[in-house]
C-alpha cells in the first residue's frame, strides 16, 4: 500500500486541478471535464504513472466526477425551471446507448489512439468555441424521428470517447437547433447525468494496467474525491468573476489554450 508521504504530491497536483476546473467551469459555462481529463493525464504521467491504460483512468475518473456536479446543475437549472424536459427525455436512450459504446472501445484502445482521439475532438471544440457563432443555425428545433436515433448516440459515444459531460457537444447541438442558450445549458447538464452514470458503471468493471493508488476499476477514488470538493469551492468563484466581466473574450482565450492542449496530445500520440 503506498506511503501517505508518496500520495502527497499527487493530492497536491489534484487540488490545483480542482480549482482551475471549477473556476473556468463557472467562468465559461464550459465542461470541466475537458480540463480535467488532460490535466488528470500530465499530473499522473508527471509522477510515474504510464502504463498502457492510463487515458482510461484519465477518462473514467473525469466522467466519475461528472455524476456529481451535472446532478447538482440540473437539479439548480431545474428549481429556476430552465430544464426542457421533453428534449433530456427524447435524447436520453440513445445518449446512454453511445455512452456504453463508447466505453466498449475505450476498453479497446490504448493510450496513444485515446490521445489522438482527444486532441482531435478537442480541436474541433476549440474551434466552436474560438469563432462559433450564436446565430449559427442548422434547423428551428431539436431533430425528432430517425435523424434524433442517429445523432443521440454520436453525442453519448463521443462524449466518453473525451470524458466528457454533455456541454461540450450538447450546447452546441441544440444551440444550432435554435434552442435558447440558457435551456440548452441546462438540458445539457442532464446529458452529462445520461453519459456518466453508464459509462462509470462500466469503468468500474474494466481492469487498467499501472494506474496510480486506490484505483478501481478505472476510476481513481482519490482524484475523485479531490476534483469533486474542489470544484464545489471554486466554481461559485467563477460565476462571481463571469458577473463581474465579459466572458466573451476569455472563451476565445480559452479556445487557444485548448487548442494547444489538443495539438500537444496529438504530439504524443505520435510519439514525438
């Protein structure tokens, strides 16, 4: 069993995490798990954690977290009555069936194809982020029928794919579906439920190889304790900060440092 003295560094690399995460989640509106999970895989890999698996942790132990805090952001969205109940009920089946696909192949890959994956669809998010436009428009309401069967599944599977919650594809689908931006927040957050809670499930079952202490499954308990009660301090503090100023430019501020997290997990998915 390792020393208290060996997790100290790692306990300390975890709550920087946490306050980052939740003062930028509250800032931005964005996701905390695109900031965790490359954070999640720097700070292992920093202290010796490499094996085969270790996106998978990285993965799993963000989509863990993700439990938590979407459950308590529908339920805060839902006392304001912001939730649209009726899209979170259409798209949760075939969400949830891409979130157990999605785990099926994460199960597959290894760290290297995961990298690729992530840095991938990071840069697309940071694109949409950077120079997406809030009058961008695909149809006037959220797709029914057999184009909702094909496209709620892509949101579940690529969402565990990143260790994600449902803002980061969410949002923006249902806001070139002309929803309005304050219910697609808030409908997202009951995505997130729909993606982490299966995924998880199956996380927990999956076996990793070099996964730092007090892993289970996948999913590493300490990390998950850490980024939850961090988060819960400083996400206040970064809805304070987006009151106080325009979010706007910090987004595209944002975009960029994604942009160039993404470019540097692609860098080492190729091995350079």
């Amino acid at each position: 069993m390792p020393l208290i003295a060996d997790l100290l560094p790692m306990l300390a690399l975890l709550l920087a995490i946490g306050a980052f995460a939740g003062v930028v989640a509250g800032l931005l509106g964005v996701g905390g798990g695109i900031i965790l999970v490359p954070a999640f895989f720097y700070a292992f890999s920093g202290l010796g954690y490499g094996g085969p698996d270790l996106m998978q942790v990285c993965l799993a132990t963000s989509l863990a977290t993700i439990i938590v805090t979407s459950v308590r952001s529908v339920l805060a969205h839902n006392r304001k009555g912001a939730v649209d109940w009726a899209i979170l009920k259409g798209w949760a089946p075939g969400i949830a069936v891409g979130a157990v696909l999605g785990v099926l192949a994460v199960a597959q890959l290894r760290t290297p194809a995961l990298q690729a994956i992530f840095g991938t669809l990071a840069l697309v998010v940071a694109f949409y982020l950077g120079l997406g436009r809030s009058d961008w428009r695909l149809g006037a309401e959220m797709p029914k029928g057999a184009a909702r069967m094909a496209l709620s599944p892509v949101v579940g599977f690529l969402s565990v794919l990143m260790g994600i919650g449902g803002g980061s594809f969410g949002v923006p689908l249902m806001s070139l579906y002309n929803t309005p931006i304050h219910r697609a927040v808030a409908t997202a957050a009951g995505f997130g439920v729909v993606i982490a809670v299966p995924s998880v499930a199956g996380f927990l079952l999956t076996k990793v190889e070099g996964a730092p202490p007090y892993t289970v499954g996948a999913v590493n308990l300490p990390a998950f304790a850490v980024i939850i009660a961090m988060t819960l301090i400083t996400t206040p503090w970064g809805v304070k900060l987006a009151h106080a100023m325009d979010p706007k430019p910090l987004k595209r501020v944002f975009a960029v440092f994604l942009a160039v997290v993404a470019v540097n997990m692609l860098r080492k998915a190729a091995g350079w």
